[in-house]
C-alpha cells in the first residue's frame, strides 16, 4: 500500500463519496464546458486538500454531509486559482500534463476559473456554510497578498528572512490551514479545537512550502539535479536568503547581481546554487522545515489518538520527507 493510500485508510468511504459529490457540482448545460471539466477531474493529483479537510474533521468530531461541502468549496476555489495562476505565469502544462490555456487559450482559461470560482460560492449560499465560506475567502485573499508581496520582492531583491515567512504564509500555508480549520468547523468543533487545528495547518502549510524551497537546490531523483527555477523566477527563498545574510558585503553584492542580471543563464544560475550549498543554505533550511515539523505534530499531541491523527502524523511526515 503506497503511504498516500496509508494516510487515506481511515477516510476511504469519504474519499470515495467525494469524487462524484465534487463532479456533480461542476454539470453545465454547455458543452464546452463538460468537456473542460472532465480534463480537470480526469488529472487530479493526490487530493491532499480534501483528505485534510476529512481528517481534521474527524479528529474534532463526526463527519457530516458539511464536510463535503467544505472539502468542495476547497477545492472548487483552489482549482479556480490554478488555472488563473497558469494563466498569469503563461504555463502551459501542470504536473506533466497540458494546462486550461495551453489547451483551450487564456480567455476560455480565466471564464473557466471564475466558473469554479462562482460554483464554490454558489455551494456554500445554497448550503449555508457561511462560515466556512469565511475561512476560504480569507485563505484566497490571503494568497492573493502573498503572490503580490513576492512579486514586488522579486523587482527589488531586498527580502528579509521575515518577509520570506509572511510570503510563504500567506501563499501556501493559509490554503493548508483552511483546510484542517474547515474539516473542524464542518463538524462544529469548540472554539479552542478550531484554533488548533487552524495552528496545526498552518505550521503544516509552511513546512510544506519550505520542502519546495530546497527542491529548487537539491538534486532530486527525476531530474537528478537542481532545477533553479525559483533563481530564473528571481525568487528569494531561505536557503538564498540565509546565505546573503551570512556572506560578505562583496559575495552578496555578486550574488545579487548575477540575479538581476544572469538569472536566465543556466550556468550562472548553476553558480547561484552552487553558493547556496558550498555556504549552509541548505542545511539551514532543513532545520527550519523539521522545526515546523515538530510545530505540527506538536500540537496533534493536544489530541487523543486515533485513526484520524496517526494519519494527520504520516500526512506530515509525508510532506517533509517526499521526493517532489
């Protein structure tokens, strides 16, 4: 049995029930459309979100017909965000396969994903999930905010290791933390189990986004090298970040420029990486990762055991130990 499969074990009967709940929310009447959708369930990837949205539900209380709702209004909104995301990044395949625009061009792309967008919304009106509807509309906002502030970072190079948090906070780990803090609320979990599981997703969401980070300076199995991407991106991620903090005046002053200027060049971008794991950037970063890890699985130990937390436990352990 693969881990993902291990970590689903206590939620199986959910995970298949939500697939066709989840389909049926997407039937339209244009043809056009059925076809698009059909692409997108036909490529889902591992169907982390939901997963979390069930297990936390069932660490907090008793699964109910609103923790499909919640985990589908997850979905529904995050899938939305992909597909504008890819419209933005001018990407044309996700995960090996071509994406909305690379297929069907930008504008067909961006009407789809505000058709997401509007059939979550239109789910949790028609359920009244008004709060959980709260907690993804905060996480989409705050994910809009975090994709700006990086943005804005990547023109000026000037991020802090501070600035970096607040960044991978806002893009990644509040999507996670809505998940565990919407499981919770679909099954009317007291102030204090929200609280926690909205801590437990969050440090989750930020290890997960930090395993990313070193992917891009790690030789990984696929490629068996690093990738660079966030560099050609002029991405300013820990293991960078910690390094410039650490080096000279002059060394950071090259680094930076080979950024500004070189970040398309693949082997100045090979001596940016070369830099970062000569300097301890890597290793630094691993630390930081494990001390989220422990955060996360730090506060599982508030709840007692079951099914449900030894797989919230694997879960993490999956995310900070996976090859891609």
């Amino acid at each position: 049995m693969s881990i993902v499969n291990n970590i689903k074990r206590p939620i199986k009967t959910e995970m298949e029930r939500f697939e066709p709940f989840f389909s049926e929310q997407l039937k339209s009447k244009i043809p056009l459309l059925g076809i698009i959708t059909n692409y997108i369930l036909r490529r889902k990837g591992k169907q982390m979100r939901p997963m979390l949205v069930f297990l936390s539900a069932k660490l907090t209380g008793t699964i109910s017909e609103a923790s499909y709702v919640s985990a589908t209004l997850i979905e529904l909104l995050h899938t939305a965000t992909l597909i504008h995301d890819d419209v933005v990044d001018e990407t044309y395949q996700r995960r090996g396969l071509f994406s909305i625009n690379a297929l069907w061009k930008s504008k067909i792309a961006v009407l789809v994903g505000d058709y997401f967008l509007s059939r979550g919304l239109m789910l949790a009106l028609d359920t009244d999930q008004i709060g959980v509807l709260k907690v993804v509309s905060t996480a989409v906002k705050e994910m809009a905010e975090g994709e700006l502030l990086q943005i804005e970072k990547s023109r000026k190079l000037d991020i802090t290791e501070e600035v970096y948090y607040e960044i991978i906070t806002k893009k990644t780990a509040t999507l996670i933390a809505a998940c565990t803090t919407a499981g919770a609320h679909s099954v009317n979990a007291s102030p204090e189990k929200l609280d926690l599981m909205k801590q437990f997703g969050t440090y989750l969401g930020i290890a997960f986004q930090i395993k990313d980070d070193l992917f891009d300076y790690e030789k990984t199995d696929l490629i068996g090298k690093p990738t660079g991407n966030d560099i050609r991106e002029k991405k300013m991620t820990l293991p960078l970040i910690y390094v410039l903090n650490n080096c000279e005046k002059k060394e950071r002053k090259r680094i930076l420029s080979i950024i500004r200027r070189h970040h398309k060049n693949d082997k100045k971008v090979a001596e940016v990486i070369e830099f970062v794991r000569n300097n301890g950037g890597i290793e630094y970063t691993h630390e930081k990762m494990i001390n989220y890890k422990n955060k996360a699985l730090a506060v599982l130990d508030q709840f007692e055991d079951s099914d449900a937390k030894q797989s919230l436990k694997q879960l993490v352990d999956f995310t900070t130990e996976r090859k891609k």
